[in-house]
C-alpha cells in the first residue's frame, strides 16, 4: 500500500491530467479522496479505490459515456 501523500500525489496527477473539465466531476472526486485517506488500510478497500477511481477517469474523460 502506498502512503497517503503517494497516493494523494499520484491521484491528484491522473484526475488533473489531461487538463478536460476538471471542476465537471471535483466534487465527487473530492469526496474520494476523502473517504480514501480516512478509511482503514487493506486489500479489498485498495480494490475497491481503484474501482472507483477508474469510473471517475473514465467518465471524466467521456471513455466510459458514449458520445
């Protein structure tokens, strides 16, 4: 598992890059963050972040939503 200014670091860096409509999905990636740095550390929650941090890639970035 990384520490949390890591994964802070590396999860700032894929939402903010590409610079496209980053305020569109701040709010639900705000309280990803949140919910990430303050539940309890293990394997299934790591799935689970990653899970969800891959839709809200995805649809930030419209791979997910059908133009």
């Amino acid at each position: 598992m990384l520490p949390w200014w890591a994964f802070l670091a590396i999860t700032l860096y894929c939402y903010l890059f590409p610079f496209f409509r980053p305020l569109s999905l701040a709010p639900a990636f705000s309280i990803f963050i949140f919910m990430a740095l303050v539940a309890p550390v293990g394997v299934f929650w790591a799935i689970y972040a990653g899970a969800v941090m891959a839709l809200i890639l995805g649809i930030k970035d419209f791979v997910i939503v059908s133009r």
